[in-house]
C-alpha cells in the first residue's frame, strides 16, 4: 500500500438520488437532484388520484 492513498480524502458525490412522496395519496418515486441544492417539492401527475398533487422530498436514498 502506497502512502499516497491514505493522504486522499474520500471525494463526495455531486448528485444524490431522493425519495419523493405525494401529499394527497402517498404515491413515491425516486428523482436525482444535486446534493448542494435545496429539498425539492414539485408539482406532478399522481396515477392513484388521476390528479396533479405536490410531492415532496422524503429521505435520501443514495450518492450517484
């Protein structure tokens, strides 16, 4: 083992993958957004209601 790789530190990822939740019904899905941005909440189509509603963000679920 060299010891230059344990002078690097561990880059981070520039994008994180979130869970987006609706407010209505509870319908999820995942979405990317850039890990210094703020939480995201977004108008879209929700299949259970047969309606736009809000979702917005649940957790995080992983770096990309």
């Amino acid at each position: 083992m060299f010891i230059t790789r344990i002078l690097f530190k561990k880059v981070k990822a520039k994008d994180i993958m979130v869970q987006m939740e609706s407010l209505v019904s509870g319908h999820t899905f995942n979405i990317i957004r850039p890990r210094l941005a703020d939480k995201l909440e977004l108008i879209r189509f929700d299949p259970y209601i047969q309606k736009e509603s809000v979702y917005k963000e649940k957790k995080k679920i992983r770096s990309m």
